[in-house]
C-alpha cells in the first residue's frame, strides 16, 4: 500500500511552486512595466501598482500557507 504522507517525504518542490506562484506574476509584471514605460507612461505606472498589489497579497495569502495558519 502507498502511503501519501510518509515521514520520508520531501516537499521542497511544493515549497519553491508556492514560492514562485507568490513572487513570479510580480516580477513579470515589472519587467512588462520597464519595457513599456519607454512608450506609455502611464500604462506602466498601473503595471507597477498591480505588481505591487499582486505581491502585497500573495505574501499575504501564501505565506498563511506556508506558516500553517
């Protein structure tokens, strides 16, 4: 029989998905905001406020993930 949750278990892949899922838009975003900002302004500054907002949250919610909460 396969047990799922072995004390054996390494879960350091979970770990660096829920960490790349919390950082990764974020970053993104801001790359997209420096390309854009030559051409629009604008449209880059609302870029870099929801890349701010994606991560504030993201923080948020995914480390009350990770802490157990």
């Amino acid at each position: 029989m396969i047990h799922f949750l072995s004390p054996n278990m390494d879960f350091t892949g979970l770990v660096i998905l829920i960490i790349l899922i919390m950082i990764g838009p974020s970053i993104l975003l801001t790359i997209i905001g420096f390309i854009v900002r030559k051409k629009n302004k604008k449209t880059a500054k609302i870029l870099f406020i929801i890349a701010t907002v994606y991560l504030i949250i993201s923080l948020g919610v995914c480390g009350a993930l990770i802490s157990g909460f």
